[in-house]
C-alpha cells in the first residue's frame, strides 16, 4: 500500500484557533484506552494494522440476531460498470410485516478503514424499536480506490435497494440515508447525487459527526490536533487517500467533498450532529447553516464536551444516551409524519 504522505504532518494551532473545548468529564478517561486501538493522529503506515484491528471489532452474528428478534442475511448485488459486487447486510424486525421504511446505512473509518457491520449497534437498536428495515452498504476504501470508487459503490447499493423495495418488504416512499464519520460525508454526497439525478427520492439523511471537508483548515480543525479520536493529521490521511493529486485543486466535487456544495437547496430533511470538541464541529456547523440558508429543513446538535465517535466508542455515557436519543426522536418524527 503506497499513499502520498498527510499534507499537514505536524499541524500547529494557529493562535487564531483559540484553545481546545474541554472533554465531557465522562467521557475524558475513555480516550487514554481508546488510543491505545484507535490513536488521535492516524499516519498512512498505520492504516493496515487498524484494519486488523476493526475487522476484530465487527458485530458478529449473533449480536445481529438480538435473540431472535432481527432476521438477517448478506447480499451482493451489482456494482458500478466494470467494478466488483457490492455487499449489503440487510436486517429486519422478525416477524414483523410491511411495508416497512428503511434506513440506508454507510459506514465509517475515514474512507480508509471498516466495512458494513462496524459500529452498527445503534441502527441494529432502530431496527427493533422503530421497526425498520436496516441495509448497510460495504464499499471499497482508499488508497487502493480513489474517488469516486466509494460512491459509486454507495450509490450502487442505493439504487439496488430502492428498485427491490418490495422484495425487502419495505416502503420506497420512507427510505432514509445515515452514516457516522466518513460514512456521513459519503450519506451527504448521496444525497446531493440523488437530487442532482433526480432521485431516488429520500426521506431524509441523517449525518453523524460527518466528515465534509477535504481542506481540513477550520478553527475546529486546529484546535483539536493532536487530542480526542481523529485529529487532523488523521483527516488529511483520509482525505489525501481519497483524493490523490485532485486535493486541494479547484476541481474537487460536492460529490467528493460536500463542503464544496454552492446549492443546499432541494435536499430532504436534515439530521447533524457533532461534538464540540472535535475536528469536525465547525465544517458541521457550516452545513446546516448552508441548508438554513437555501431554505431547507435541518436540525442540528453540537454535543458539549464530545470527541469524534463518542457514542460509539462510549455507549453508556450521559451525553453519549443523549445523543442516541436525540436521533431515534428525529427518525420517529420523520417516519410516522
């Protein structure tokens, strides 16, 4: 595996950037053991071992299962033109009958690591509680396959879900979009992909801590380098992997990087949440201001104290049930309006 090195190895804090947010005092003793699996500043070496190390950390069958209360099985279905198959996970409420609406699911890991059953334990929780049909997309990750690789392989997965609905007993008209990190900046490229080809048509996108900018040169950005979970040297690993050559020219899509995006309007309604001590806050804070400003529908939630992943990586936490219970709210408003 060869990548360009990061573009900002060693970034300082400019003093513009002010001084780091503290960490939730839950959370905080959570990130000495996190970053002995997961450190802050991610280097292109380290990529191969932190794969070894989330494949280890895959949700396995049985905790799919729930005890029989989630039937599930895996799928590949078509990729893009000339490109491997794409595998889907697909899960549903046993005995459950529809049609039921559907979450689309992408995951994260940087656009460098993971695959579709990582971190899935919150969607699985929707899949009982709201009585949904859950597909999780697995795509291919850079550096091996550039942009658009991962779209393509997102946008595959959509489109093949949406024109077999009725086959997964669920409800073309109530499909939501969602994905955490890397998965929420490929949920916000989908989006804009579907509204600019004029569908599918989505009932909303869900984004969580989403990864949006490859130019990585927010206040939020520099303030938190070197702390938390996915610093900025971590983001311009996951950002230079993607892009190559194309990072930082003027020829970068929305659909790469969808901070680039000069038109919000059109899109479905809107879910974004973000820690406020992590590299992500301030180019989230950024998108929902965007589809405020086109005239859009957005809600948006900047969790005090939070690093990048915080619920995932620290379920019990106060903030970390806030937060959950903040996005089965949305969803139940969405789904049963």
């Amino acid at each position: 595996m060869t990548i360009a090195s990061p573009s900002d190895p060693m970034p300082a804090r400019p003093a513009h950037a002010g001084t780091p947010p503290p960490f939730d005092p839950e959370l905080e003793p959570a990130l000495g053991p996190l970053s002995e699996r997961l450190p802050a500043a991610i280097t292109p070496g380290a990529i191969p071992a932190l794969r070894r190390t989330l494949h280890r950390m895959r949700t396995p069958d049985e905790e799919i299962r729930r005890g029989g209360a989630i039937e599930f099985e895996e799928r590949l279905v078509s990729g893009p033109p000339g490109a491997p198959d794409v595998p889907l996970l697909l899960c549903r409420p046993s005995g459950v009958r529809g049609p039921l609406p559907l979450v689309y699911f992408t995951h994260g890991g940087g656009m460098i690591l993971g695959d579709n059953r990582n971190l899935i334990g919150e969607m699985l929780d929707w899949v009982v509680e709201l009585e949904i049909v859950l597909v999780s997309v697995d795509y291919r990750l850079a550096p091996e396959h550039p942009y658009p690789a991962a779209l393509d392989d997102v946008w595959a997965g959509l489109t093949w879900t949406v024109d077999h609905a009725d086959e997964l007993d669920a409800d073309p008209g109530r499909v939501v979009v969602s994905g955490p990190s890397a998965g929420g900046g490929l949920t916000a490229a989908l989006t804009l992909l579907a509204r600019d080809r004029g569908g599918p048509r989505l009932a909303g996108q869900l984004l969580v801590c989403p990864m949006l900018d490859e130019r990585n040169n927010t206040p939020s950005s520099h303030q938190m380098a070197g702390l938390g979970a996915w610093d900025r040297t971590s983001n311009n690993t996951g950002w230079d992997a993607l892009l190559g050559p194309l990072r930082g020219t003027p020829d970068i899509p929305a659909y790469a990087s969808p901070a680039h995006a000069q038109d919000l309007s059109g899109l479905p309604p809107t879910f974004l949440d973000v820690g406020s001590a992590e590299t992500f806050r301030d180019e989230v804070v950024a998108f929902a201001s965007g589809v405020w400003q086109a005239g859009g529908v957005a809600e948006l939630h900047v969790w005090p104290g939070g690093f990048h992943g915080f619920d995932a990586l620290v379920p019990e936490a106060t903030l970390s049930k806030a937060a959950r219970a903040a996005r089965l709210r949305w969803l139940q408003r969405l789904l049963n309006g």
